[in-house]
C-alpha cells in the first residue's frame, strides 16, 4: 500500500511535470497587447452583459451556426473579483475546473469543459486570435501567462463544433482568447500597476504602447511571485510578449515576440487513511509530502502574419509561428532526497507552424453566403531526457515528432432571411515517429524494457451541420450534429502501455495508442428581449477511445465507450442602468456506456454546477461593486472508475470586490473565497482500499490589493 501512494499521491504533479511541466509559453504567442490608454483608464467600466455570438480568426469573422458559445467581454474580465482567468471561465455553464495548487493567477489550474475530468486539457482547444496554442505534450495551456489587460474578448465555444475550423483537441471545446491591438490609440501611453495579497503574494505589472500612422506597437512586462498557501508551493513568474503592427485600409501585417519563465514548487496530496484515523487534510492541509519536488520552464515565441483583400469580400489571411518550451523537473517522492525514489526529466519541445486561409463573402444564387477555407501545417519535435538526478545519465531518451497537414472548408449560407446553415468538412493527415534510447547502465535503472519504434500515419476527418432559426426578434432556435478526434499527445505515447507484466517480466511497447473519436448533437435557445438574455441548450456526445490514464500503474490506454449528455443555461437581467444580475445552471454527466465500468461515472465531473453574480456601480466609477457565487456538486476521485471510493465534497465559493477610478488612477480590493470554506476540487483514490485517497487542499479566505495609473 505505501509503494501505491508513493506514486499514486505524487501522480498528478508528475504528469504535469513530465509531461513539460510549465506550459505557460504556449499561451503566448499570437498575443497582440494592447496596453489600456490613459482615457480607457478615465473612463467608468461599465456593467456587462452576456454576449452569445463567437467570432473566428481575427478580422475573418464567422460564426460557428449552431453552436452553444458564450462570449465574455473585457468589461466583465476587468470588474470579475476572480483573480484567475480559469475562475472568471468557470462562472460560464459547461466549465468546471481542477487546481492541485490553488495559486491566486491560476497557474496550473485546468479547465474542463463539458466533463472530460482528468483530461481536460487535451480535450479543450486554446486559441490566441485564432491561432491554436495547444502543444504536443499533456501539460495544457498556462492561462496565467496571459496578461488580463490584453483581452479584448473570450470566445467559448462548447461542444466539437468546432474541430472543422481548429482541428485536434477541439473535442470537448474551443476557448479562443481576442486581444485587444494598439491601432488607432494615442500616439503614446503607458499603464502601471501593482498589487500585494495573502502568502506574500506580490505582482507589478507595466505596459506602454506608441501609434504614429499605419504603425502602432505595443509591449507588455509582468511578474508575479506568491510564497504559497502550501509549503514547497512557491512560484515565481516573469513574462514579457511585445507586439508591432502596420495597418492600412486593405493590408496588415503583425510581427509578436513572447518570452517566459518561470519556477514552481510541488507540494503532492495530502493522504486520508481511515484504516490507521490518519487525516492529513484535518491535521494538516497546508503540510507537504514531497517537500523538495519542483519545476522550471524557459520559453520564446515568435509569430508572423499578414491579410491582405484580394477583391471585394475576399480576404488572404496568412501567419505562422514557432514555439519553442524548455522544461525541467525534479522529483524525490515522499522520502526527502532519497535515491531510490528521485528522478529528473529534462525535455523541449518546439513547434512550428503555417495557417494561410480565405475569407470569402459573397452572394450564392441569390443568397448571402460566409466560406472560411484554408491549410494547417504544424510540425512539432519533443527531446525528453529521463534520469534520476540532474548530473546523472539518463536512463531513457524520447525523441517524438509529429506533422499534421490539415485542409478545411466551412460554408455558412443564410437560406431563409431569418434561417442559417452551415456545412463544413476538415481532413487531416498526421505523421509520427517516436524512439526511445535506453541506458541499462545508468543510475536508477528499473529493469524496465526500451520502447519498440513507431513510423505512423493516419488521416483524419471532422464534418459540422448546424443551423439557426429567429422565430422573431426575441427567440433564437439553433442545432447542430458533429464529429471530431484527438490523436494522442507524446506523454500518453511515452506511456502507452504497462513497463511489466503480471508476473513482473519488462514489457516493450510501441508508443502507438488510438485516437479518440466523438459525435455529438445539440440543440438549444436563445432570448435577447432587452434587459433579459438567455441560452439554454441540451447536447448529447458520444466517444470510442477515449485516452486514459492509470495512475497506479503508471500507462496510458484507450477506454471502453464513453457518453456525455446534459444541458447548460445562462442568464443575465439588468435591473437599471448601475445594477445587473447573472447566473447559469449546468447538468453534465459523463458515464461509461460499455465495458467492465458500465453505467458509471467518469471520475472528476461534478453532476451539477452553477454560478450566480451581481455588478453595482455604487457612486459612479469611483466606487463599484462585484460579486460572485460557484457551487458544484460532488465529483468521483481520480483513478475510481468503478465508483466504489468516497466522493470529493460538493461545495461553494464567494468572491468580492470594491474598485474604482478617479482621473488617471485606479485601485482594486478583492476577498476570494469569503467565507473561507475548506474544500478540494482534485483527489486520487487508491486502487485497493476503500476511503484511502490523496487530496489537494485549496486556500480558505485570501485577499488581493491593487493600484494603478495611467500616462
């Protein structure tokens, strides 16, 4: 039993880790930064309102007809007293979140939409501008490299809707975060701010933009440090993105740079053992078991494009990228520095991308019609050294890499003047090759076999139908039916198969897993009459190969066929012009419908959640007020698919603020989690005794202070 916990405890920060520990460059590079101006600055905030429309890919708009989307705006990013992008997506019906570290940015919280549990984030496609940012690795986006005064918008579309347009990893849903450009802005201005809170947390943050004639550039610095809740939960942040643009009627061009870095500690979970009246979640939540564990991360990013009008209603949108992620981390399991149980991997990972696509508007027989069309090629290399310390030899070597070549068409035809329909078809063609070289000589060598090669190829397809009916001015019916996939990223590779058998003979495996298929329909509502808004929808989603994780013993697989279904509703009324109301109720289940677990839950999807908030400007700009209440229901741990473990709690949280603005400054005052509940969102059950599990305890009460000005 103890060996299971010394893997299975650590599980979910070794994945992470391993698996290129630190993402947070891959959120950065299509980041075109607007600093906010001087006059934004002076201008009151206004209250939000729920937006339900998605645009796509820059200045190629394009509705995704059918989809259930929600849009959250800069005005409700800039009032939301959450101190993480992943909390302010939260409050949207449809996400829900898991954090093994409770960090107030937000680092390393994942966000789940639509029920995908412990694999989130390989299940929900991230875009900056329309560019996907999603690496080949397990580790998904970093959301708290994004700086929240850059963003223009967040488009969130549910479903698999989707995956014509963006391709892989759009399974579950795609968030596409719109920043904001410095073009037609003040010749010059310039923003800083600064911020303390709880645990020592600290934050500065400093921003300047220029814009003479068709030139405009802008750039973006920030840190942040926290001692952390946790002990070994200290992080340090630094990153910077710049961005220089060239603007005229019918050309445009853009050149972004992006660099990061960043370290972090690993606390693990902390156990409960029933059998021995052991509570470390009782006793003691802030401890830590693996109080040496930790992680680094250096990156840069480059990003290019141009549009260009060839004639009227025909756009060439033309960029691409390369991304490039160098991480290290360091393991020494429960016992502090012991060999036996230390290892350290040291990998990068480089991406290089070329998205050309049309924008064509026109008229088809008679009726207005929307193409979007276009190619993707991404080719991405990993190099991963396994060994047990950071001077020691490594046991093995990864070396994956992995080309897609994609080609797309989607077609949005308005057949009726109140009546839309989109076709669409996207496929892909991906090449992998992956080798491992092992080192039966070198420290720390388990007796484990050298993975077999892979040289692959597969072709891929996803189809989209939807459609959109305005019975009036108010009620908005749409519906939608279709497919997407995820191939496999290189960590479920590495980890593809059990390292021994039974009976503890090595096993050599290929790096080769399936890859995951979905089809799903939905249909669903909209109300737009005046100061009340509403979406309501049901959706139903079926999957084969769903990729999967063993946490005890330590591989990858495919699952037995999985189903999602469920519906999700929000809402928004403004009672006057200084007070608005909000909320949004979701339903999400996500069984096993075939196989040994039939019938039961997939492990870490809460069955019910909602999340309800009130904005008020109380005197003007100088004073304002924002609230906002999430609670979820219960949720299976980690690792119990048979649903045969205690559950992780239900639970609710209350955040709030008090801000405002008088001429050129600005100050904040914010308290996250009011009422300083006690709860964890993230646990791992043990495989053989019931009501033992590893939980990752989340900060009670916390505040954070800000102030800023403008020049």
């Amino acid at each position: 039993m103890p060996a299971v916990f010394v893997s299975a405890g650590t599980r979910r920060t070794r994945w992470l880790a391993t698996s290129c520990l630190v993402s947070c460059l891959a959120s950065c590079p299509a980041i075109p930064v607007l600093i906010a101006t001087a006059a934004d600055a002076q201008q009151a905030t206004p209250l939000p309102a729920i937006t339900v429309a998605a645009s796509r890919l820059d200045s190629a708009t394009n509705t995704i007809v059918g989809a259930s989307s929600t849009v959250i705006s800069a005005a409700e990013i800039a009032r939301s007293p959450a101190q993480s992008l992943q909390d302010i997506i939260a409050q949207t019906p449809g996400v829900q979140v898991q954090s093994t570290f409770g960090i107030a940015n937000g680092a390393y919280t994942a966000v789940d939409l639509r029920g995908f549990g412990a694999f989130a984030s390989a299940n929900t496609l991230v875009l900056i501008n329309g560019r996907r940012v999603n690496d080949l690795d397990l580790m998904g986006v970093d959301f708290s490299t994004i700086p929240r005064d850059s963003i223009e918008r967040i488009e969130i579309t549910r479903g698999n809707s989707g995956a014509v347009l963006y391709g892989d990893n759009a399974v579950g849903g795609v968030i596409n975060i719109v920043t904001k450009t410095a073009v037609d802005g003040p010749p010059a201005s310039m923003k800083a701010e600064a911020g303390t809170g709880s645990f020592n947390q600290r934050q500065g943050v400093v921003s300047a933009a220029v814009n003479q004639g068709p030139w405009s550039s802008s750039a973006f610095g920030n840190v942040f440090s926290s001692g952390g809740w946790r002990t070994n939960n200290a992080i340090n942040q630094v990153n910077g993105v710049g961005d220089l643009r060239y603007t005229t009627p019918d050309f445009t061009a853009f050149l972004n740079l992006a660099g990061d870095n960043q370290h972090i500690g690993f606390p693990g979970g902390r156990r409960v053992d029933p059998t021995t009246g052991a509570s470390q979640i009782a006793t003691d939540p802030r401890g830590s078991s693996t109080p040496f564990d930790h992680g680094d991360k250096q990156g840069i990013n480059a990003t290019a494009g141009f549009t260009t009008t060839l004639r009227d209603g025909v756009d060439l949108i033309v960029d691409g990228g390369v991304r490039v992620k160098k991480q290290q981390s360091a393991f020494f399991g429960d016992v502090p520095l012991s060999s036996f149980n230390a290892s350290f991997s040291d990998s990068h990972l480089s991406t290089w991308s070329l998205t050309p696509r049309l924008s064509i508007k026109s008229v088809l027989f008679g009726l207005p019609s929307t193409v979007l069309t276009g190619v993707d090629f991404h080719d991405a290399t990993y190099h991963s050294s396994r060994s047990q310390y950071r001077s020691s030899a490594p046991v093995h070597v990864y070396d994956l890499g992995q080309q897609t070549l994609a080609a797309y068409y989607q077609q949005t035809v308005s057949v009726l003047p109140t009546t839309d329909l989109t076709l669409g078809g996207r496929i892909q063609r991906t090449l992998v090759t992956a080798r491992d070289t092992l080192d039966p000589t070198a420290p720390n060598y388990f007796g484990d076999a050298q993975q077999l090669p892979l040289d692959q190829a597969q072709t891929n397809t996803a189809v989209l139908g939807g459609l959109e009916h305005r019975f009036n001015e108010v009620f908005t019916g749409f519906a939608r039916a279709a497919s997407a996939f995820r191939t496999p990223n290189v960590d479920e590779r590495v980890s593809s198969g059990p390292m021994f058998d039974a009976f503890f003979n090595p096993v050599a495996n290929n790096f080769d897993i399936k890859t995951q298929t979905s089809y799903d329909v939905e249909t669903g509502l909209r109300v737009n009459a005046g100061r009340f808004e509403m979406q309501s929808s049901v959706y139903d989603m079926e999957l084969t190969n769903e990729i999967h994780y063993n946490p005890v013993s330590f591989y990858n697989y495919n699952l037995d066929p999985t189903r999602r279904y469920g519906s999700e509703t929000s809402a928004s009324y403004r009672i006057n012009d200084s007070l608005q109301l909000r909320g949004g109720f979701t339903y999400t289940r996500a069984v096993f419908r075939e196989g040994q677990y039939a019938g039961s839950d997939v492990p870490l999807v809460s069955r019910y959640s909602g999340s309800a908030g009130v904005s008020w400007d109380i005197f003007d700009k100088y004073l304002v007020f924002d609230a906002t209440l999430r609670a979820w229901s219960s949720r299976r741990m980690d690792n119990d698919q048979q649903n045969l473990q205690p559950k992780i709690p239900a639970n609710a949280t209350v955040d709030v603020k008090l801000s405002g603005a008088y001429e050129r400054y600005f100050w904040s005052a914010g308290i996250n989690n009011l009422f300083n509940v006690a709860y964890y969102d993230y646990a791992i059950a043990s495989a053989t005794t019931r009501g033992v599990f590893n939980a990752y305890p989340l900060p009670g009460r916390t505040y954070m202070v800000k102030a800023g000005a403008t020049f």
